[in-house]
C-alpha cells in the first residue's frame, strides 16, 4: 500500500489508540494505514526510573527517529551516548544497535517515527502479553514476538525470515 490519502488526516489529540506497557505508554498518532505505509508516528511516555527502558536492540528492516519533548532522555546508538533534553532528535538508521532510557527524575515524552511503518505492532501486542493473566510474558513469548517484528537484542541474530511486507501493509 503506497498511496496516501487524497483527504489527508485531521485527528484530535484525544482520538488515538494506545498501549499500556508497564509504566510507560505508548500513543499511536499515525498509522500505516493513514500514511500509504510510508511511516508511522508514535508518542511514547517512559516513566522514570526505577522503571526498565528497553535493553539495546536493533530494527532489521525500519529506520527510527525519536524527538525528546518532555524531560530527559539517554539516547545510544552503538558506542555513542547522547544525555538529551528537549529538542534533541536521534536518527537510527535500520540494522544499528541502539537504546534510550530515562535517567529521570520525571517522566519523558517523545516522539518515535518509524520508516516503514509496522514496529507498532510489537508494543500493541506487548501491551496485550503484558495485561494479560497478570502473569509476565515468559522469554520465549518475548523472543517470538521481537522475530515477528524483526527486532533483536543485542547479542541476538540479525536477519529474520520471512519478508517483511507482509506483516506491516
């Protein structure tokens, strides 16, 4: 799907979906479906310390941007850490090892745009382990869902199969 609507999208702040991971929150303000696949956006709260932000990762197949717009945020790609304020952006080409946390004390707000579109799916389906039987998801619940998102730790396999098209579009 690669045509964007002739009639473009006007949305009200509060009329997106969102997701309840843990503490943090993830609100998914455009997606796919609204931008001819092209991309999404997403603004994501991470809740300060001692909550977990996520461990170093890549993305095999979408390229990620993240603009700080409240509080602090600790950005990494590779061996370079940036302790950013509002205002910074961190672009992540696909396939780079990266991070972001919050050092605190208050919660951070952000922007994630992901190119293409169809890693939001993963924290919509985290969201779904996470809330529920109350229990966590177990590793291997957690490691199918990052294959099926193309996403890997570090120390994990780079490639994953099969194409990607058919999950995002």
């Amino acid at each position: 799907m690669n045509t964007l609507s002739r009639n473009g999208v006007l949305r009200s702040g509060g009329q997106v979906s969102q997701a309840q991971l843990g503490p943090n929150r993830a609100a998914f303000v455009l997606a796919a479906a609204e931008t001819g696949g092209t991309f999404s956006l997403t603004e994501f709260v991470m809740a300060p310390p001692p909550a977990p932000g996520p461990p170093l990762h890549r993305h095999e197949d979408a390229d990620e941007t993240v603009y700080v717009l409240e509080g602090a945020l600790d950005m990494t790609i590779g061996e370079r850490t940036l302790s950013a304020a509002p205002g910074a952006v961190m672009f992540v080409p696909r396939g780079a090892l990266h991070g972001i946390s919050n050092p605190g004390p208050g919660a951070t707000r952000m922007l994630v745009i992901l190119t293409p579109p169809g890693f939001e799916g993963f924290w919509r389906e985290m969201s779904a382990l996470l809330a529920g039987d109350g229990a966590p998801p177990s590793p291997e619940m957690v490691l199918a869902l990052q294959r099926k998102y193309h996403m890997a730790t570090a120390g994990q396999a780079r490639r994953f199969d099969p194409p990607v098209a058919e999950h995002y579009l």
